[in-house]
C-alpha cells in the first residue's frame, strides 16, 4: 500500500492509499491545500485544528452546492456520497473533539 505525501497548510502527511489512487490522492491534497490557505488568509489567530476544521466545512459546502451531497427531493444519494459524506463526518468530529482538548 502506497504513501502519498500531501503538503497540506504547511504541513506534510503522509497517507496510506491503495495502488493507483495516489494521483486522485494528490489532487484530493491539492484541493484542501487550497482551502486551506484561503482560510488561514481570511481568519487571524485561527488554531491548525479549527483551520482545518473550517476548510473542511467549506468542502463540503461546495459540494452540497454542486449537487454532490443528498437533498430529501432527490434521488437516493449513490455509495461515493455516502462514502464522502462519512469521512467528512468523521474527520469533522475529530477535530471539533482536538479543538476542544486545545482550547482546554
């Protein structure tokens, strides 16, 4: 299983992925990277976690903007959404819970 270094906010991570994604990976980075830096731009004293945590949301606005989260009148969102939709959860609730620890 591949590692793909993403440079994300000015720092590196390195995330497993599977053989073959690591382009959709790098491009994936690319995207929060950018995010990233708007956000970091338009918010002073912003802690990493909350930078990431805005970026995040911002994501997933865009998406549900462009049609590519489920809305109640539309048809069953496919498992791709789904599948987003969960990791999106997931990493937002993770660093709501590292933005609490920091703030305490």
């Amino acid at each position: 299983m591949p590692d793909v270094k993403l440079s994300i906010a000015g720092r590196d991570y390195f995330v497993a992925c599977n053989a073959g994604e690591e382009k959709r990976l790098l491009e994936l980075g690319a995207m929060v990277d950018a995010t990233a830096q708007q956000v970091a731009g338009g918010a002073r004293g912003l802690t990493e976690t909350r930078g990431l945590l805005f970026s995040a949301l911002m994501l997933a606005d865009r998406l549900h903007d462009a049609g590519g989260a489920a809305r109640p009148d539309t048809a069953q969102p496919s498992a791709a959404m789904v599948q987003s939709a969960d990791i999106l959860e997931g990493l937002a609730t993770r660093l709501e819970n590292l933005a609490l620890r920091l703030e305490n």
